[in-house]
C-alpha cells in the first residue's frame, strides 16, 4: 500500500492572506469547518470524491496529511512537500507514534433511522467518565469542581485503554501511551445557547507501539483511528523507536 504523507502550509501571498479571516477563521468551530474545507480542495476531483485523507494542524495554517491520492497545487498554499509513505513492516517492529483523535464508543439506541439503518450515538469516553466525578452543581456552595484536577488523571487511563483495545484489531501492541493534552471542540454550525451545546473531545497521545500483524496495521494508518476525522483527528504519525 503506497499513501503520500504531505507538508502543507497556506500560501502567504497578499491574494491568499486576504482571505485569511475566512479560511481560518477565529472561532475554534468556524476553524475546524473551514480548514476541512480548504483542504479538501487539493483533494477533490468531483462532486462524487469521497474524503480519502487525514489530517492535522502543525502549527497555525500548516498542516499535515496521509493520503491515497497526492495533493494538487493550488495559489492557496505555498508549495506542497509530498512523499511517498509505504513504510515495509515487519512484526516485532517497534514505532514511537503521535495520535490525535477523538475517542469514542458505540451504543445502538434502538429503533431505526429515515433510511433504515439501526440508531446508533458515539459516547465521547473522556466525557463519559467525567461524569462520574462531582462537578459544582453536585456539591456545596461555593466548593470547588473536582473534575479540573480529575480531567487529565482520567484522560490518561482512558485515552491508554481505548488505544490498546484499537491495537487488537488494527495489528499493534501498545507499550506505552502518554496523554499530553485533552480538549474539547464545539462541532461546527451549532448556533443555539453555550449550555447544552454539542461538543466532542480530542486526546493529544504519543507513545510507542510493537506491530503484531502488518498487514491489518497499515490499512487501519491510512483509515485513521477514532472518530472526528473531518476535524483533524485520527491520523497517526509514526516513525521506527530508537
């Protein structure tokens, strides 16, 4: 399998920096929608393309991609750094890995939906466990929330865990697993009240990993890991452990 990891960063002449407000917009939501978009320009042939690529921000307006087609140059972005990626691994092979992503199970909710298919929601593992720890309104008054200090104990154990369940299908073993950041993003296009709104959470994980089956290993690469792949999440970038 031959993918092309790219290096892509938005072009900083007056004509592209011009619609800067609009291609990154300051708004966190607004941001994530708008830079799915920009980069689904370089990706698209047609209105029938389904998305084959992943995705990352760098730093601001550079971005990182996987992909089964190479991108085309557009006056949007500087030019692009493209390689070819057909990384030959072998089991027992050890990879130190970064992975962001959005962590989620599944859980059909019963009855069907307007085409047929059985309802399912994706519960964000973060935030289901959070939910377990007091916050302000479950305690007295004026005390402190437990779940600021509890956040990043609890992403730890359970970005840690959801990976190794992922490494049994996807042909790893995981070895180790740092948590060095949780967030959470508003989805895109929500303009009702703060409260209540939609939002899914992104772990920021490095690591390493010992690869049990390469053939499964590099097909779930190229598919991404997690949900939220629209948003910049699931792309694991890997390089072989010292």
């Amino acid at each position: 399998m031959t993918l092309y990891l790219s290096h892509l960063r938005l072009s900083r002449r007056p004509s592209a920096q011009a619609l800067a407000p609009l291609l990154a917009p300051a708004d966190p939501a607004a941001r994530k929608a708008a830079q799915h978009n920009l980069l689904w320009s370089v990706f698209t042939d047609g209105p029938d393309r389904n998305r084959d690529f992943l995705w990352r921000e760098e730093r601001e307006n550079s971005f990182l991609t996987l992909s089964a087609r190479p991108p085309a140059q557009t006056d949007l972005f500087e030019p692009h750094q493209v390689k070819e990626f057909a990384p030959a691994l072998s089991i027992g092979d050890r990879l130190d890995f970064q992975l962001r992503c959005n962590a989620t199970r599944t859980e059909k909710t019963g009855g069907l939906s307007e085409r047929g298919k059985e309802k399912k929601r994706h519960i964000d593992l973060v935030m289901d466990a959070l939910q377990a720890v007091p916050g302000r309104k479950d305690l007295p008054e004026g005390a402190q929330s437990l779940r600021a200090p509890a956040r990043l104990s609890l992403a730890q154990d359970v970005g840690r865990a959801w990976l190794a369940r992922q490494g049994q299908k996807a042909g790893f073993h995981l070895l180790a697993a740092e948590v060095a950041d949780y967030s959470t993003e508003v989805l895109p296009g929500h303009r009702g009240p703060r409260k209540g709104q939609p939002q899914f959470g992104i772990l920021d994980l490095t690591g390493r990993i010992e690869i049990t089956d390469p053939a499964a290993f590099l097909p779930m690469l190229a598919a991404g890991f997690g949900r939220a792949k629209a948003f910049g999440c699931g792309l694991m970038l890997i390089r072989r452990a010292a």
